[in-house]
C-alpha cells in the first residue's frame, strides 16, 4: 500500500511529472508513491524525473508508477 496515490489519469506530457514533484514535497524520506498517469511519455518522464531528482523509480505496472522518494 502507497504512502500517497497521484491521479494523473488523462494529463498530457509534462503535467503528470508536473503533479508528481508538487505532491511529493514534503513527504519523508523513502515514503512509497503510487502515481497512475495514461500518457505515453510518462514511461520515459517518470524514471528520468526520478533519477534528476534523487528518488527510486521503483518500477511500472500498466498505468501505474511506483516511486520510493530521496
């Protein structure tokens, strides 16, 4: 079970990435995330959003992000 679920479900590139940064601020440190987003640029954003940023991305299951925060 996720710390917090994100609904990006029907955004366009950049704003589930967008959504993701802003909702994070402020959770602790290795807090699970779950973000559902149906664009198909988020399968390049989110990974390369994390690796930028210092989070894990933890891996993706149909339109389903797991992000372990930094």
């Amino acid at each position: 079970m996720p710390d917090l679920e994100i609904d990006a479900l029907g955004l366009l590139c950049p704003l589930p990435v967008l959504r993701l940064r802003k909702r994070i601020k402020g959770l602790a440190r290795g807090s699970t995330v779950r973000l559902l987003a149906d664009d198909p640029a988020a399968h390049v954003d989110v990974p390369h959003f994390c690796a930028e940023a210092g989070h894990e991305f933890v891996g993706a299951e149909g339109h389903a992000f797991t992000i372990r925060t930094g």
